[in-house]
C-alpha cells in the first residue's frame, strides 16, 4: 500500500535541528495551511491546519539553515499517526480541542526567496456536479 500528502504552507515556528543516536541529523518544523471560502448565509469563512514536519538525512541541515518562521514551503511526505493510528489531539490554553498532523517528509522545496513571504493562493471551490459518464466499452 502507499500513500502521499503535499502540502502548501507557511512555517508557524523556525526550524529545530537534532542528531540521533546513530548521528542522522533530524529537522521539525510546523506548517499551517489556510482555506477560505463562503458560507451558504454569504459569510467568510476560514479554516487553519497544522501539520508538524520531520525531516531527514541531508534534507534536514539544507531545512534548518534556510528555513525560517514565515517562509512558504511546499512538502511531500507520508502522514506518521500516533499509535492509535489518528492525529494527535491536544487541548489549547483557551480550553478547545485541536489536531495535529505529523509528516515525514520525502522532498521539501521552499517557495518564494529568503526572508519573504511568497503569497499561496488556493483555487476558488467549485461545486462538484455528478454525472454519469457512458463507458465506451
């Protein structure tokens, strides 16, 4: 079996950089994605995920030397949940209940130039019509 995750986003925190016992350099970050759109009553509405990225090898110094809190980044990696197999939930100081996402990160590429923010923009949400397609065969 096999799956894939690429996500989009801003870093929330700067990269943190540590070795593993057999010396293999490991890099975390958070990222946050962000999605808005209009409601059905004709309010914006928006919607922040967060997903906490691990990152390897080599990867994880070229991450943590040029990384920064802001910057925009594009990763592709593979979900690692917890050992039940969901999300890690957690509760924030206001008291309400939250999510994260952890990633392994296959290949990350950053996304505008050091020290700026490059703008990601999600494509307008376009409503799904079914219809049933004749197969040719």
């Amino acid at each position: 079996m096999f799956h894939r995750i690429i996500i989009a986003g801003y870093l929330g925190r700067d990269p943190e950089m540590r070795y593993l016992p057999n010396g293999t350099p490991v890099t975390n970050f958070s990222v946050a994605t962000n999605r808005r759109w209009t409601d059905q009553e004709g309010n914006q509405r928006e919607e922040t995920v967060w997903f906490r990225i691990s990152v390897f090898g080599k990867q994880a110094e070229v991450c943590n030397q040029y990384l920064s809190k802001g910057r925009a980044v594009l990763v592709e990696g593979r979900l690692r949940p917890d050992e039940s197999g969901n999300p890690r939930i957690f509760t924030r100081q206001d008291g309400t209940v939250g999510a994260s996402y952890e990633v392994v990160a296959l290949n990350v590429r950053f996304l505008g130039r050091a020290g700026e923010a490059a703008p990601l923009e999600e494509p307008e949400e376009t409503p799904v019509v079914e219809e049933e397609e004749e197969i040719p065969f």
